[in-house]
C-alpha cells in the first residue's frame, strides 16, 4: 500500500507540480512554448490546461507586439530617411533653377521607393484662366505635349508605368499645392488598393506637398522680379538716352535746319563755317556720351550696387590716367533707387573723364557719403585747377553733370582745391530719405506767476 501511495503522489502531485514550475520558470524566460500537457479531471490537471491557455495567449500578444514594434520601427526608419529625402531635396528645389523636372523628380522617386507608393504627379494652376497644366509625372509612357525640354527624360523613368487609372486598380491621394490662400497646383499621389496610408505617411505627403509648393511660390516670385528688373533695366536706358542722347541729336537736328535756312539765303560761308564748327562739336559730343553709356552698361560689376561699379570705374580710370584713383564709399545699403545710382555713377565718371583729359593729376579720389540725410559726392584732384570758374575747360561735360544733378534734385558745385586741384561735389536728398516724416517738436511755454 505505501508503494502504491508513494508512486501515486509522485504520479499525480510530484509530476505535474515540476512540469508547472518548468513552464513558470520558461514564462519567466519569455519562452512561452513549453506546455504541461496535463490530462485528467483533477486541479492541478486544471490548473495546467489554465497555464498552457496562458502561455499560448502571452505568445501570441508577445508575438503580436513585436509585430506592431517592428512595423512601428520600420515605419520611424522609413520615416526618417523620407525626412532626410525631403531635407536633401530642399536643396534641390531651392537649387535646381527655374526647372521643377530635373529638381524636383529625383526627390519624389525616391519618396516612391521608399513608401511603396506611385507615380506621382504635379499640376499647377494656369494664373491667367486657372485650367490644371500638368507640370511632372515620375513615371509616363510618353513625353508630355506640355514638354519644353526634350532633351529631358525625367518623366520616361519606367516604359511599362504602374497602372493605375482607376479606383478598381488603384486609389489617389489629392494634395493641395498653396501658400496661404493661394492656390497653386495639386499634388496627385497614387498607391495600391488596400493599402493604408498612415497618419504619419500622410503628414509626410503633406509636408511634400508643402515644400513643393513653396518652391513653385518661389520661383514665380524669381520670375516676376526677373521680370520688373527688366523692366526697370529698360526704363533706366530709355531715360538714359533720352536725359543724355536725345538731347545732344535734338541741337544737332535745331543746327542742321539752322545751317538749311542759311544756304536757301545764301548766307556767308564764315556764318556757315561757324555752324558746322557748332555741329562737329555737338556730334562729338554726342558720340562721347554714346561711348559714356556703351560702358557704363557693359561694366563687369563684382556685385550689385553702386559701390561695386563705381570700384570698378575708379580701376578703370586708375589705368587710363597711370595715376592713382581713391574711393571712398560711406553709404547705407539699399538707400538709392536705381535711377539715382545711374545719375550718380554717370556725374562720377564724366568727372573722372575731365580729369583724365584736361587736369594733367597725379592723384583722384571719390568719396560718396550720407550726411543728415543727404548723399554727397565728391570728385577731387591734384591737378591744374580752374583758371576761371565761370568757364571751365570742360564746358561740356560740366552741363551734362548739371542737368543730371537737377533731374536729382540737387545741386551742383566746381571749385579750386586749397590744396591745388579741382573739387566737384554733389548733394541732393534721395527719395527714400525723402519718405521719412518728420515730426517737428512742439514745445509748450506755460507763464509762471
């Protein structure tokens, strides 16, 4: 009897509780594969098929989370070489010039490779009647009719495209393309039927969409400015030539008929000698201000602005004259209209010209300074000077800087230097100073008794 009670316990008690304590201690491991495999109707019979539900039930929620974790991790992966792509492609966009195809197709591929997702495809809005005008597809069979490169083949990526025309083979994201309120295009995404956009593939797409667009506010933006530039570029020599050539051909044209009206009457040939001596120097004068503005607009400028081209003129006077030629530059940026940077630059090189041609100077400086509120230019030289400052040598140009300085609004002045030499100097108000109100200081008096 106690054999047989002895091989009961350890049968019925001793055997299950160890096959309980392996699959406790395996569970504690996270090795949720061991079973007890227990059979009978008693507890711990029960209380074994309860532990084998549970270690089935944490393998598979231990199974399923890392599931999630890693689909989670490979979304973040994903997601993050997506927002490098983004942040490489702003370079690309922002640096590619005014063609969306070759900057903006390699950043949407690779934004196809990675989400699984495409083709894409950008339109934009026609600003004149806001028709739709495809602008890039990543994948198309043919070159687009709206093609202007066809030396480009940033569409023909994939002769046999991913089909997906239609919602039974495929389903679209639309995306607006706007800054603001401004509407410019839309971004058309396709992706396989059944497959989930996440929250955070659609903040990405959306941030693509948002980059894209501004890179298209952008670049319409260049070409507006490109286009006012020109425009300003051409009003600048329009004025040029009509404040400077047009008036030299006007007197021409007043000499000519002058000179006609004299030989219908037979006038002396010294009377007429003295004309055709008026117009020599007119048409000389008029080919040396040609020749003034041939190359003021051809000069190869080191930057934008007056100050990089009156550099540029002081080093080309600098090796006409085999002399020194100093600038001084003292003034705030942006402070000048292109108009008055032309009549500036214009007064300083006829100058310069004189001095070159009738000074004899071993040394010239220019200086351009604001001072409360006024722009002073200043042209100076070592040279003869004036004998009579009433009529100076340089008659002509003299009255071409006139005029220039009262289409400024300025004035004018030509003196001797104390130290030998002549000094020209320039002041006049520029428009932008002109803009800034002053308030005067009212100041009130009160009579103390």
């Amino acid at each position: 009897m106690l054999i047989i009670a002895l091989y009961d316990i350890r049968h019925n008690l001793v055997a299950p509780l160890r096959q309980l304590m392996v699959l406790a201690r395996e569970a504690a491991r996270r090795n949720f594969s061991q079973r007890t495999r227990l059979s009978g109707s008693d507890e711990l019979a029960m209380l074994g098929r309860t532990f084998d539900n549970m270690a089935e039930q944490l393998a598979s929620s231990y199974a399923e989370l890392e599931a999630r974790v890693d689909h989670k991790t490979r979304e973040l992966e994903r997601s993050s070489q997506v927002m490098q792509v983004l942040h490489d492609g702003s370079r690309w966009l922002y640096g590619g010039g005014n063609d969306l195809c070759t900057s903006a197709a390699p950043m949407l591929r690779q934004v196809e490779q990675l989400l699984e997702i495409g083709p894409i495809r950008l339109s934009l809005n026609d600003p004149h009647d806001n028709s739709q005008i495809p602008i890039l597809a990543t994948r198309s069979a043919r070159r687009p009719e709206y093609c202007r490169d066809h030396d480009c083949h940033a569409c023909l990526i994939d002769p046999n495209p991913m089909r997906l025309a239609n919602t039974e083979e495929g389903e679209c994201l639309l995306l607006p393309v706007s800054v603001g309120e401004e509407m410019l295009g839309t971004l058309e995404i396709w992706y396989p039927k059944g497959q989930r956009l996440s929250h955070s593939v659609r903040r990405l797409l959306n941030a693509l969409a948002d980059q894209l667009a501004t890179a298209v506010y952008l670049q319409r933006r260049i070409e507006e400015e490109q286009q006012v530039s020109l425009m300003n570029e051409r009003t600048i020599i329009a004025r040029e030539l009509h404040d400077s050539l047009a008036q030299s051909l006007s007197y021409l044209k007043m000499q000519v008929a002058r000179l006609e009206r004299m030989q219908s009457k037979n006038a002396p040939r010294e009377t007429q000698a003295a004309v055709f001596d008026e117009l020599r120097t007119g048409l000389n004068s008029a080919y040396r201000q040609l020749r003034e503005l041939l190359t003021t607009f051809r000069l190869k400028l080191e930057g934008p602005g007056l100050q990089s081209a009156l550099h540029q003129t002081t080093v080309e006077f600098s090796d006409r004259m085999g002399a020194m030629v100093e600038l001084h530059y003292d003034v705030p940026p942006h402070l000048l209209n292109p108009n008055e940077e032309i009549h500036v630059l214009q007064i300083a090189r006829e100058a310069l010209s004189n001095i070159h041609k009738h000074a004899q100077a071993h040394w010239a400086a220019v200086s351009v300074r604001f001072q409360e509120a006024r722009i002073v230019l200043r042209i100076e030289d070592d040279g003869v000077g004036l004998e009579n400052d009433e009529s100076p040598p340089m008659h002509y140009g003299l009255v071409i800087m006139r005029d220039r300085a009262h289409t400024l609004g300025g004035e004018l002045a030509l003196t001797n230097r104390a130290e030998g030499g002549t000094r020209v100097e320039l002041t006049f108000t520029p428009q932008t100073a002109r803009l800034i109100t002053r308030q005067p200081a009212t100041i009130t008096q009160e009579n103390g008794n």
